[in-house]
C-alpha cells in the first residue's frame, strides 16, 4: 500500500499522507507527494489540492530521521517539489488547503506553510524543533514562518521549537479555521469547494501574481504584475471564462467554468 493516496472528489484532489506512526517523510515520500500534486498541476478538471494526514495524532513529524540515521542524506533527491513534494513546486499554479490533523512537527509544519490555506483540527499543534537537535528548518519553515507572524513570534518559535496551537496560530492569521477533527475533512473540503467554484485561471492567476510580487513594494509590485511576462494573469480578461463570468452576472445565473 502506497504511503502517498489520492482522491477525486469533483474538482478536488484530496492527498493523503500515511505513514504510520507519525507520518515522517524521506525522500522516497516526498517524490510521492511530488507526484500527487503534479497532477493536480497537469489535469485541467481539477481546480484545489487538499493535504492532510493519516490518522489523528500526527499530521506530519518531519523528516525521516530514521532515514537519515540509516544514511539517506539531507540533500537527497526529493522529486517535483522538493522537500515533502510542496515547499518548493514553484510552478504550481493551482491552490492547496492544509488540513492539520494533529502535531505538525519540522517538516510537517513546512508543508503546511507551503499550502495556501490551513484548515486545523483543535488539538492541532505545530512547532519547528531543528536548532534544539542542531539543524535548520530549511525546506521553508525559517522563510515562511517570518513572514506570517510577527518576527519576534517567529523567532521564538525557530530558536527554541516551542510549539504553538491552532487557536494561537489563528489568532495570528497563520490558520484560516479551527474546527473540532472530527469536522476536520467537511470543513476542509467546504472550503475547496468555495475555492473551487472560482474561475481556474482566475485562480492562477492570484496565486502567479501572489508569488511574483512577494516582498516588493507596491508600486513595484505592479510593475512587475503590469510586466506582461505572468502567463496565467496574461490569459485571464481575453478568456472565455471571463466572457462567460460577466454573462453569468447579467444572467443571473451560476457560471459554467471552461478554463480557458
């Protein structure tokens, strides 16, 4: 049985992580998720990706340090991706929802903050211990982590590995919904679905535009938006989606999406 599974559910790809017992990820592991979500790249009927965990105590440990103690090396090839098959994919165009199951230790926090949105159960709990066992958290974590919360948060968090829960990190605005795990999967995919129904190159465009401009100005961030180089930004008011959005309003009915 694969370690990596992947479910249709309409235009929803629902990857699951399940790796018993704390669904650690080595390098065979992230070429798997590399792999799940270039397909949610490459298939035009789907719009969202959602993550999530086997069972309910961990979302994800990390990495594999039993992997590593047998030999297999930091820098191993880890597929499409990257570092659990995410933290890198920088030409992944469509949105992914983290649904956080349980503990999101190291890597399993990183995969998480690669996401676009994060749907936590309650007992969820997040941390990134690399300094206290003498690495970094460098597949994201100690890039991302500062740039959601404020830096001296961030820096406590990556300097002692205190772990923090989802009300916490949705106070800060890290986690987008907090809901009992047993709610964990309908409100996960609720909110795929309201992504969903939103054109596809509307979709990619947001996050195109998200990524390129990341960290500039605004007048900056839009000449680089205005730059005419962004592929999916470029195709999105000569569509016939954005044709048929406008009708769909004036028609006052729902739209019927081509992704074109």
């Amino acid at each position: 049985m694969s370690d990596v599974t992947t479910e249709r559910r309409g235009r929803v790809l629902l990857v699951t992580l399940d790796r018993p017992k704390a669904n650690a990820i080595d390098a065979a592991t992230s070429i798997a998720l590399g792999e799940a979500f270039r397909t949610l790249q490459e298939d035009d009927s789907l719009s969202v990706g959602i993550v999530t965990g086997g069972g309910e105590r961990f979302f994800s440990a990390g990495w594999d340090l039993k992997a590593a103690a047998e030999g297999e090396a930091a820098d191993a090839y880890q597929g499409v991706g990257g570092f659990a098959g995410l933290t890198e994919y920088w030409d992944l165009t469509k949105p992914v929802i983290a649904a956080v199951n349980g503990l999101a230790l190291g890597g399993g926090f990183e995969l998480a903050l690669a996401a676009d949105m994060i749907v936590a159960a309650d007992h969820a709990e997040f941390a990134l211990p690399e300094a206290t066992i003498g690495v970094v958290p460098d597949s994201g974590g100690v890039i991302r982590l500062p740039r959601r919360l404020p830096r001296a948060v961030a820096m406590e968090m990556l300097m002692t590995g205190r772990r923090a829960g989802a009300e916490e990190l949705h106070r800060w605005g890290v986690v987008n919904t907090v809901v009992p795990a047993d709610r964990l999967m309908d409100a996960a995919l609720e909110l795929a679905n309201r992504v969903a129904a939103s054109a596809p190159l509307s979709l990619q465009a947001i996050k195109e535009i998200d990524r390129a401009t990341d960290g500039l100005g605004e007048c900056a961030a839009f000449d680089r938006m205005r730059a005419g180089n962004l592929s999916a930004y470029g195709r999105v008011y000569a569509s016939e989606d954005a044709v048929e959005g406008i009708a769909s309003v004036s028609e006052k009915r729902d739209p019927v999406w081509k992704g074109r």
